[in-house]
C-alpha cells in the first residue's frame, strides 16, 4: 500500500481503547456519512465507557490530527491520516460476495478481446463498487502481431487489419498521400508479415523506424512504402499505452462531500485531462499488491477529497496494466480493496487465456 509517514510518537500514544474508539468512528462516518458523536462512539463501541470518558478520548484523537471537527458539528470525521491508520493497522477486509465473483467471471469473459476485457473491467469494477472504475490500456509488449493485411479505400486511404496474438483483430483506417493498388497492398502486405510477424508490436515499431533511417537511400520501392505503411498502421498503438478507460464517474455524484460544484469541475477536468491519473496510477504499476492513495497521498490537490485503490495486472508474470477504483476518502475500503485485487488477478487470467 502507498504509505505516508505518520509521527510514531503518535501511534504509540494510541492504547488499545483508542484505536478502538478511532475504528468505530471510521467505520461510522463511512456509513453514514455523517460526523459521529461521543454519544454514538459510547453506545456502539462495546468498551462500556461513558460519553465523558469517551470525549476525551476523541480530543486526544483529534489532537493527535486523526479526526477532526466540521464547522457546522460536535461529532468528527476521520482526517486522510485517520484513513491511513485504519486502513494500514484496524481494517479487516471482507472477501468479495459470491454474486460479485460470478459477475467478474461473467464480465471478464476472455473472448471479449483485449479492448472489451478493458471496458468490461472498469464497467463491473464500477458496479460493483458504486465508485469511478479505471483501467489502463494493456502495454503494447504484449501485443505480438500475427498478420496483417491492407484493402484500398477511397480517398487515397487504406484500412489495415492487424491480427494480434491469437484472436485480437484491430482496424485501423491510414490516410495516405498517394493511391495504392490491391496489388501493391498485397506485396506490402507479404513482405510485412515476412519480416515482421510473430515479434510484439513495440519491437516492430522500433525497428521499422530503425530500418527507414537505415535504408533510406538503398531502399527499393516496395520496401520503403512497406515499412512507411507498417509504421502508419502501428503509429495508433503507441497512443494506447499510455491510455486508460473510466466508467462510473456519475457515481462520485452521490456523495456529499464531492457535490461542491468547483471541487467537481475541478475533478471531471483532471479526469479529462487524464495525465494526473495515469500518473497516479504508475505509481501501482511496480506494486506486488494494492496501493491505496488517500487525500493528499496522491500529490495532487484535487485528490485531497478522494482516494485511490489500484492494483497491478499481469500476463505471464509481466505486468501490462493497472485498474483500480476512485473515489471518496469515505468509501468502504474493507469491500473495495478484496475487489480491486481479484479484479486484477481476474484480467490478468483472462488476457493470459488469449495470449
């Protein structure tokens, strides 16, 4: 999990009745979403203390910068360095439900296809959740390209129709600046798949680019528009690893805390400006597990009101890609941290069938 650093001098003032006191409160505010009172803490805590003994627990608490008080309220709300210690010392996590299980199973059916693996995983992440689910777009190293064939079109535009590995087929539509004939496709076409095909799509790129500016001047004809078209049909590609697919933003819209008309603007922006996320989600990349950006973890300001659980996906044990959920700092991370993690696993089981 992403961690920040807390002052230890703080944990360890924290006995057991307070840890006690600062779970119910979270586990509290996290269900109703309301600041949570001495009184409730007393009735709902189990320690038989009363609210006065308990007041002062919370002062300590919020003293020691774990909760804090709204304006408009007695009661407190956990602060992003509350979240942080339940989250890392006092959660106990719930294993996802068996409808869940069966609804990823059905929604990550591996003959959907890379592409529709991506959609279907951040629409049942989503779901599921009741949060923003995100998926990043498998890294072309994984896309091993099988065959590739090229049909005129109007217009001086070609459609080239890439096979991947073993069932993915893509089409992608090239602008030209001249007229190719079907024969000529063919040859192209013949001499790609020669040269080129069984070798992932990254490598090929690099070495079509590579023998251009090697063969620049010895280069016959059909060789030169052969590795220009080649490069043209992959250009796409290069866009897609570093893209990601979101569903469920209109979730965010439920929670009260996120209804601030600026806050959202802000927000719907960052997710359309989409490098902050992408970046935030590099972060998991390299993970063995689930990271977890609560608040100002992420290093963003428009973050501050929101959390992070993302989780590395793999295929052959490298990993291609991460998803993950976005959502309120409130949000119920002993179900959505299970589900994020067999999501990941889930994808990543699926893409390795088609591999």
């Amino acid at each position: 999990m992403a961690h920040k650093k807390r002052n230890p001098s703080n944990d360890n003032a924290l006995n057991d009745r307070s840890l006690r006191i600062l779970k119910v409160l979270v586990e509290e505010y996290i269900s109703c979403g309301q600041p949570v009172g001495s009184s409730v803490l007393s009735r709902t805590s189990g320690l038989q203390l009363s609210s006065a003994t308990v007041r002062n627990i919370v002062a300590d608490l919020e003293n020691m910068g774990f909760v804090r008080s709204p304006h408009t309220s007695a009661g407190r709300v956990p602060t992003a360095q509350g979240y942080r210690l339940f989250v890392d010392t006092l959660l106990q996590q719930r294993p996802p439900v068996a409808a869940d299980l069966k609804r990823l199973r059905v929604h990550l059916d591996p003959d959907l296809g890379a592409g529709g693996l991506v959609e279907s995983a951040s629409d049942v992440l989503s779901g599921i959740t009741r949060l923003a689910g995100v998926v990043t777009l498998p890294r072309g190293s994984q896309a091993a390209l099988r065959q590739v064939e090229f049909l005129p079109l109007s217009g001086q535009r070609v459609l080239a129709i890439l096979v991947m590995n073993q069932r993915d087929v893509q089409n992608r539509i090239i602008q030209l600046d001249r007229e190719y004939t079907q024969s000529e496709l063919e040859q192209i076409a013949n001499y790609l798949n020669e040269h080129y095909a069984g070798r992932d799509l990254r490598t090929i790129r690099h070495e079509l680019l590579r023998d251009l500016e090697a063969m620049r001047i010895d280069m016959d004809r059909l060789m030169r528009s052969a590795i220009e078209l080649g490069g043209k049909a992959l250009a796409d590609d290069e866009q897609s690893e570093s893209g990601y697919v979101m569903a469920g933003q209109g979730n965010l819209l439920d929670y009260e805390e996120l209804a601030d008309l600026d806050r959202l603007r802000a927000l719907f922006s960052a997710f359309a400006e989409r490098s902050k996320i992408l970046h935030l989600l590099d972060k998991s990349a390299h993970a063995e597990d689930v990271q977890i950006f609560i608040g100002h973890e992420s290093g963003y300001d428009i973050f501050d009101y929101l959390s992070v659980v993302a989780a590395p996906y793999a295929v052959n044990g490298e990993v291609i890609g991460v998803l993950g959920v976005i959502g309120p700092t409130r949000m119920p991370y002993d179900r959505v941290i299970p589900v994020v993690d067999v999501t990941a696993r889930m994808l990543g089981e699926a893409l390795d069938a088609r591999a």
